[in-house]
C-alpha cells in the first residue's frame, strides 16, 4: 500500500469502517455507491502482477462516517449525490 504524507492521521480504512458495521468490505462499497455518500481518496495501490486497473484507496473521515451511520438508518433514504432523483432510480439511457 502506497502511503501518502499528505493524508490525515485521523482517516478510517474501509476494513475498519466494515468492522465495525459488521459487514464485508464489499458490502460496504456497494452501501456507499448506492447512498452517495463520499470518501476521502488516498491515492493508488501498486500495480497488480496480473495487470489491470489500479486500485483506488480510500478512507473516511469521522464526519463520513457519521453520514454513513445516519444513512444506514434511513433505509431507502438518498443521502446525496442522487441529482433530485427517487431512491431506486436512474437516468435512463437515451
């Protein structure tokens, strides 16, 4: 993991984030994106061997966290991010 002097001491990594919602680190990225909720990006993850994208790594502050929480207690409740949009919804294609 590529660390950076620049990034806040005070940053949650999603494994902790996941422990201590009790959830899998996936579960977790698929709240986020659903909810629109943002994170604190760290930069990159080296290159796999195998190729590929690069992994973004990121973190949440305090303050996102507590969005998460609040979010989670609003189920089917957009939290930012939707673009005036029903929960459940999305631009169709055109």
């Amino acid at each position: 993991m590529i660390e950076s002097n620049s990034e806040p001491a005070d940053l949650l990594l999603p494994e902790e984030i996941a422990g201590r919602l009790g959830i899998s680190v996936k579960s977790l990225a698929a709240l986020i994106r659903e909810r629109g909720l943002e994170v604190t990006p760290m930069g990159y993850a080296p290159a796999s061997i195998r190729g590929g994208r690069r992994r973004r790594l990121w973190g949440m502050t305090e303050l996102q966290f507590e969005a998460l929480i609040a979010a989670r207690k609003r189920p089917g409740v957009e939290v930012s991010g939707s673009g005036g949009r029903p929960p459940g919804t999305s631009p169709s294609a055109t």
